[in-house]
C-alpha cells in the first residue's frame, strides 16, 4: 500500500469510522487519477451529515462524495454537452398538478374570545372525528361517564390537555371534553404510558383509558395519540421529481447566492454528474416551501443582517431567480414567517403588493401556509415550519438537528403546532386549519435550516434546509444550520436524494 493510501485510511480511522472492503475499492479506483486526499476529505464531510452518525463508511458515501466532487468541478460547469440540451424527459410529460388545500381567501379572525371558541372547538371536533374512525378508539364515551365510574371504574374518552405539571414521577394532566373536566395521574409504574405523557403538550387531543380514583381524579392505564396508520403511499407512474427548495432569504448577507445558482444551472442541465443531469431532466416540480426573502424586522437586529434592506427589492431579486427555472417545470409557493404576508398561522398566499415581480416572472402556484398538493397522484403537505422551534423547545428527546423526529411527532399529534400560543402565532379562525387531517405521502418543511429525510409509517419526511449561511441572531442562539442540500423527491418510488450544492 502506497504512502498516500496508508494516511487516506488512517485519516478515516482517526475520524472514527470503519472503512468496509467495498467502500476501500471505491475510494481507490475512484482516486486511480489522483485526488485521494480532496475525496477523503468529502467522505468525511459526507459521514458528518448521515443522521444517524454512521459506525462505518459505506461504498454508497463515497460513491455519494464522489459525485458531489464532480459537481464542484469546473470541468462539468462548463460541460454543455451530451444530456440536458435536447428535448427533456419531464419536458415532455403533462403537468398533473392539483390542490388539495389551501386557505388563502378563507381566513378572517378578528381575534374576539367566541373566535378563539370556535377555534378549539374546531380542533376537539377535527381530532374527534379522527379517533372516532379508528377501531380502537371508536367507541370512546366522555369524561363525565368516567368520573361516575363508567363500566368496573374504568373510562375511555377523547379529550383535550389543559395543563401539564411534573411532580417528581407523577405528571398529571388536566384535561376537557364538551361537558367536563377532570386531572389525570401518570405514574412511572406504567413505563409505556409515562414516556407518551412526558411527551405531550397543552391542547393536544388524545385518548385515554383511565381508572376513577378519588374524588375527581383519573389514573391513567393507556393514552392514544391520534396518529397515522401505517399503510402503502400512492405514487406515480412514471420516474419523475419534485425538488424541494425552501429558506433561499434572498436580502440576507449570508443568502449562499453561489449555490443557489448552481442548482438553477442544474435544473437547466447545465451541470451535474451523468447521474444528476438524468434526475434533473425528470424534475418536473419545484416547491418553495417559504422565507423566500428574508423580509424586514422579523427579529429585533435583523437589520445587521441584511444586504437588501428593502423589502420590495428583496422581491425584484428573488423574482430574477425564480425566472430561471425551466418553463416547463411546475412552481409551487408557499409563504414562510421571513414572507411579507401576516404572520399567523394559517398564512394566506403573498400577496401581490409585495411578490407581483415573482408572480409576474413565470407561471406559479402560490399558496398558503399550510396546504396540500396532489403531483401525479402524490399527495404532499407543505408547511414552513414555523412551530418546529416550539415543538423542540417543548418536547423531551428531540433535537434541532435531526428535524424527521421533530415531523414525526406532527404527523402522530396529527398537528402542525400542538401547543397553542408559544413563539408560534395561531390565528383563531373559526376552522383549525393547522390539524393533519388527510395523511399525506410527502410531509415537507424548512424554517429551521437543517435539512434531513426519512420515512414514517408510509410517509415520506422532507426538511428542505435553507439557502442561507448562519446568520448573526443563529449565531447568538447558538444555532448551527446545515445549508446548501436540495432534497429531491422520486416520485414513483417517494425515495429522496439529497445533492450537495456546497
Ligand atoms: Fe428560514
Ligand atoms: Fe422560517
């Protein structure tokens, strides 16, 4: 073994890793020409995004690092040649875009308490109805009929938390129906009910079994949350993608221009691997999950972190970028909490006034936060994201680093922002839009800058990540995003490829 080949491996070792035989043959014939010291470098920058942290490096990660190497070479960008310059494969296929949902145009509290009212009501009865079509669930009564005793002292009912407090190893829970309102005890001496309980928040409605102890408490023997079955997706037929890009913040100083323009040139053909330039020819959707701009005073100093002060101008320069994304592709918007439009969930689409150069740039489908899509039969639920720093604030176990768990717990809650009225503005309307009521096949957000994939129960977990370097105010938070990654989604087989545009 050469020199140069023996500190390669070490270096690795040193990292942490183990190598596996397949992955050593790949490193060597791919560093046949030189270049071992850069690939390994990658590998090892790749190794440091896989969640979870892997124990050792796979043919496919260097495989994966060696790709991404090609992309930075400037023999490639210059590259126009072969693929992407004839007619293109999604060039060629109808669009079947539809919407689901969107709740632009249906929004209009005026913040009064009946609105508020409303609004929880909207949400007991939205997840009423979805543990009320659920065999195990269905045949809840409510919390008076286990107060009175229900059948042997035991009770079932669906019910909405009002409170949570922790007492060494009891938590209890205050919770409501319709009629009634009792405490529910949690002990540790029930470990699987106790790990659900620590997880929960104020107005999330679940299920409960409980036992009458005295007076008007409640011991809790099982508690359900609404979850999603586990069942087969849809997808579609032919191989075709939709790339999924969210948090550009173009205005900010840290906005990664450079790579963001690699992956306009990408979508256009221009450059890439033979393997990415195959993918980019089948995108037939992009979706743009929200913080287009960076807006204006949405966090007290932003200003220190703004190139492009003007809100407007933010617009005229994100519309010149979204131009050039190939005509025949599909754009889908959706606003974020950076977006000039208002800030309470559910945000309408964003208006005219502020993104008529966007609008006017190319054809585009601009929605609100949330809202659903069906592409070629796939059945997507875009959402920003804006109540993930809540969920992580308030959940014991998760972390801002590995986003899917963070969906997760969405999708089982069967809601966007569980707790009403942290960091996370929640118009009152009189319709919870904010509930998961249709189980999508592609849940995808951004807003925390940290991109990540996986599947849960069927449904395919996308965070987008961001197009923007770590800015002053994450510095201050001690915030470290993972920016520069597009996901893109196979729409056949709902499997996600991750391209490193750094
Ligand atoms: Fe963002
Ligand atoms: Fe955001």
């Amino acid at each position: 073994m050469s020199e140069e080949r023996r500190k390669a491996i070490g270096t690795i070792l040193e990292a942490g890793f183990q190598m596996e035989s397949d992955a050593f043959k790949a490193l060597m014939e791919i560093s046949s020409m030189g270049h071992l010291d850069p690939l390994v470098k990658e590998v090892l920058r790749v190794a440091g995004t896989v969640e979870p942290r892997p124990a050792s490096i796979s043919r496919d990660l260097v495989l994966r690092a060696a790709e991404h190497l090609d992309l930075s070479g400037k023999t490639l960008e210059t590259d126009h040649s072969g693929l992407g310059h004839g007619r293109r494969f999604a060039e060629d296929l109808e669009s079947r875009l539809e919407v689901v949902s969107d709740p632009t145009g249906k929004l209009g509290t005026t913040g009064s308490f009946d609105d508020f009212l409303r609004y929880f009501r909207s949400r007991f009865d939205k997840m009423s109805l979805l543990f009320r079509q659920r065999m195990d669930t269905r045949n809840a009564g409510t919390i008076s009929d286990a107060l009175s005793g229900g059948s042997n002292g035991r009770g079932r009912f669906i019910c909405m938390v009002l409170d949570k407090r922790e007492r060494g190893d009891r938590i209890f829970l205050t919770v409501d129906d319709y009629e009634d309102e009792a405490t529910v005890l949690v002990g540790r001496q029930n470990p699987t009910v106790y790990e659900i309980a620590r997880k929960i928040v104020r107005d999330q409605v679940i299920y409960i079994q409980a036992r009458k102890s005295t007076g008007p408490l409640l011991v809790a023997e099982s508690i359900v949350l609404p979850e999603i079955p586990d069942r087969k997706p849809a997808h579609a037929n032919e191989e075709i993608y939709a790339a999924l890009v969210s948090d550009v913040h173009v205005g900010s100083k840290v906005f990664l221009e450079e790579e963001f323009r690699r992956v306009l040139s990408w979508l256009k053909g221009d450059i890439g691997t033979p393997n990415q330039r195959d993918v980019a020819e089948r995108v037939k959707y992009v979706l743009i999950g929200g913080d287009l701009v960076d807006g204006i005073g949405v966090y007290p100093r932003q200003e220190v972190d703004l190139a492009v002060p003007d809100i407007y101008e933010q617009y005229r320069l994100a519309a010149k970028f979204v131009s050039e994304i190939p005509e025949y592709m599909d754009v889908v918007l959706i606003p974020g909490n950076h977006d000039a439009v208002r800030q309470a969930l559910p945000q309408p689409a964003i208006p005219k006034d502020f993104a008529g150069p966007v609008y006017d740039s190319r054809k585009i489908t601009s929605l609100g936060d949330p809202a659903e899509v069906r592409l070629h039969g796939v059945h997507f639920l875009l959402y920003h994201g804006t109540s993930l720093m809540d969920i992580l604030s308030g959940v014991p176990g998760l972390d801002y680093q590995r986003p899917v768990e963070v969906m997760e717990y969405q999708l089982r809650a069967r809601h966007l922002s569980p707790e009403y009225g942290k960091m996370t503005p929640i118009g009152p309307e009189q319709e919870d839009f904010l509930v998961v009521e249709r189980v999508p096949d592609v849940f995808t957000s951004g807003h925390i800058h940290v991109s990540g994939a996986g599947v849960y129960r069927g449904t395919t977990i996308v965070n987008s990540g961001a197009w923007q370097g770590q800015t002053d105010y994450q510095k201050r938070m001690g915030l470290i995003p993972k920016p520069g990654i597009l996901p893109v989604v196979n729409l056949k087989t709902l499997d996600v490829k991750m391209i490193n545009f750094q």
